[in-house]
C-alpha cells in the first residue's frame, strides 16, 4: 500500500499519484484499461484536469474498478481535478466543478486544485488572482513543478511553515511531452547515482521528493514503468548523494515558467513578477 499524508483539511493524501495528462490521450477504452493497471498495480491518487481531456476516462474507471471489484468503495481512491484559467471568475467556478463532476459521473472529488493562479477571458489579457497576495485563501496543498533541475528551494520550507502540503507535478522533467523536456532523466548526477544503487534514473528522481516531504504525481502509461515508479520505499539516498543533488544547477522547465502568461500591454510584465522574483 502506498504511503499516505495527512493534509490541514484532515484528510489523507497517497504520496503517489497517477497523472492523467499526456500529448495526447489514447481513445476511451485504451485510457480507461489504462487506468484500470494502474489500480490494479497499486495506484489510488489520481490527478487530471479539465484542461487534459482524461476526466471521462477516469470517472469511467473509478466506475469500472467498483463493478469489477477492484475497489469496494469510492472512498479508497483519492481523485483531483483542477479548474482551468478561464473559469476562475467566482461565478463561473462552481458551474466548472459541476461540469466535472458530470464529465467523471462523481459526486464529489477529493481535491480541486486551481490550475495556475490566473484569470483569461477568451480574447483578453490574463490578469494575476488577487495580485500582490501571496495566500489570498486557505491553501491544503500547492501543486508546483518540482524536480531536481527545480528544486524549490525557497517554496518547500514556506509552505511547510504555513501547513501548506506541497504536492510536484513534472518530477521526472515531463520528459517525452510538448512541455517538458528530458533533463532530469539524463542528468548525470542522478545517472551516477542511479547506477552505483541499482536504481533506475526514475526511481531516484521520485524518491529525491519523497524525502523531502513532497509528494508527487508521476505520469507513465506503460506497465513496467507505472510498476517501477512505485518502487521508491525501503531505500534511502545517503547524506553525500543528497549533496550531490543539491549542486545540480536550477531551472524551470519551458512550460513551468510561464512565458505563455507574459503578453504585452497585459498586467504580468516578466516570468519574474509572475513568480514574484522566484525564477
Ligand atoms: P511513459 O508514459 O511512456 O512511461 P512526469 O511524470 O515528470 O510528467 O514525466 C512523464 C514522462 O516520463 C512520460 O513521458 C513517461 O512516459 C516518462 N516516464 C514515466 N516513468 C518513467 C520511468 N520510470 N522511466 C523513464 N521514463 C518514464
């Protein structure tokens, strides 16, 4: 059984999670045999979007999987899904929950994340959620980009300060995908590590977050992979390889950073003030 976190709200939280984003998700019936593996390989976090095009397939799986008997009840699994930037105007949220909700045939979700912290209508400049304000709400977990190319090194400790539960998204660099790039699965450091442990690249990336009290959502659609990426327990990275990480130069994968948010005459000037100098 994958470990689980306890979140401010009181819930728990698999330290693992399975992402349903991809370039392109196969057909229905592919993605949902997909997600039934997943499950049946020992997955029970589920992260999408309604920006990502796997909601139907996920509800249609959560479905699946109780009439199959693979799970007994809903409450085994720990589903999230995210509100796109267009709907982010107060009146426009809760139809987007409902949507989704109809969309994945639930009837509820344990976690609905605001996907970037901005507002778009079609046609318009975005404009930054209450800007200047760091926490304009109760946050119960931050999801962020976060690997060993991007540490974050600043964000982690602030948010564990304000119980604020940090969850990564890209821990493998997205590698393969439009908006990553395959940097953390060929960096050296981690090469070297991987091989002196009997590890996989992957495995040691994954298992960097997890002893940093993150936890993580890691995408793969094949079974061997899906498999080892849950190989992360009952091993620990040592003192030195730990330092070694640390000296990994940092930066931002293309998409983490947001440039696509930077238009000219909107209010984010720079990928600087968007990210409030973090960059
Ligand atoms: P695939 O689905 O073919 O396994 P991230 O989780 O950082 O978003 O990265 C996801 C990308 O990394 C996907 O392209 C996925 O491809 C690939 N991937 C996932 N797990 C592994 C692994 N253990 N080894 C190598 N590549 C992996």
């Amino acid at each position: 059984k994958i470990p689980e976190i306890l979140l401010n709200s009181g819930h728990k939280m698999p330290v693992i999670g399975f992402g349903c984003a991809a370039n392109s998700i196969p057909p229905l019936d592919e993605m949902i045999s997909i997600l039934l593996k997943a499950m049946e390989i020992g997955y029970r976090h589920f992260d999408t979007a309604s920006l990502y095009g796997s909601e139907e397939a996920l509800g249609k799986a959560v479905a699946k999987a109780l009439e199959i008997g693979l799970i007994k009840n809903r409450d085994e699994l720990f589903i999230t899904s995210k509100l796109w930037i267009t709907h982010t105007h107060p009146d426009l949220v809760l139809p987007a929950l409902k949507q989704t909700l109809k969309t994945m045939g639930l009837e509820y979700l344990d976690l609905y994340l605001i996907h970037w912290p901005l507002r778009i209508k079609e046609g318009a400049d975005p404009v930054k959620l209450e800007e200047g304000d760091a926490l304009p709400f109760d946050m119960i977990v931050n999801q962020v980009e976060m690997n060993v190319n991007w540490q974050q090194r600043k964000l982690v400790p602030f948010c564990k300060a304000k119980g604020i539960h940090v969850c990564a998204w890209s821990p493998l660099g997205a590698s393969g995908t439009i908006w990553g790039s395959n940097a953390v699965l060929e960096n050296q450091v981690l090469k070297d590590i991987a091989a002196s442990r009997n590890k996989t690249i992957a495995q040691v990336a994954l298992r960097w977050i997890y002893e940093k009290g993150v936890t993580l959502i890691v995408k793969s659609f094949n079974e061997e992979r899906m498999k080892q990426n849950l190989q992360i327990f009952y091993w620990e990275l040592s003192k030195e390889e730990k330092d070694q990480i640390l000296c990994i130069p940092q930066h931002r994968g293309p998409v983490g950073r947001g440039d696509l948010f930077i238009v000219k005459n909107g209010p984010i000037k720079s990928v600087e003030e968007l990210w409030d100098g973090d960059i």
